[in-house]
C-alpha cells in the first residue's frame, strides 16, 4: 500500500509508467533538414528525469545518454540490448 492509497482510500494511477529497457524513438526537428532525412533517432529508455518532465533515452547513434520530452516510447522490451562499460 502506497501513503496515496491510504489517504485517500483509492489505488494510485500507474498508467503513465514506461517498461525500462524498451525501445524509444528519439523527435528530430524538421529546421535545417531536407524531407528524406529520418524524423526519429533510436534509442533506449533508461529513465525518468528528477526535475522536469523528460525521459532520459540512451542514444544508440551518437552512444550518449540525451534527456528529451519528444519521445515515443514502445512496450517492447529489449532483452538483447546490455550497457557495456
């Protein structure tokens, strides 16, 4: 039981939660391309960012981790995929 649920007699909302470790495709801003460049870079769901609302995503081009609220994040889970170092 969560101090939510006790106050107020109701289970918290989880809807909104991510998989960890699923794939997520990074928004890239339409300035400064031309319209056969990709609109979405891959990447990694890692986490959540402690202050704004953003995801941190694992950058699988650039192998960086980029903090981004323009994401799609899928409910696959990438079992294949582990951090090395």
């Amino acid at each position: 039981m969560s101090p939510k649920h006790v106050y107020t007699k109701e289970p918290p909302r989880l809807g909104h939660l991510k998989v960890f470790r699923c794939l997520a495709y990074i928004h890239v801003p339409k300035v400064g391309m031309n319209k056969l460049e990709p609109r979405a870079i891959n990447g990694i769901f890692i986490g959540y960012d402690d202050v704004s609302k953003a995801y941190h995503i694992y950058n699988l081009q650039m192998k960086k981790i980029c903090i981004t609220k323009d994401v799609i994040v899928m409910k696959m889970l990438l079992e294949f995929w582990t951090p090395k170092g």
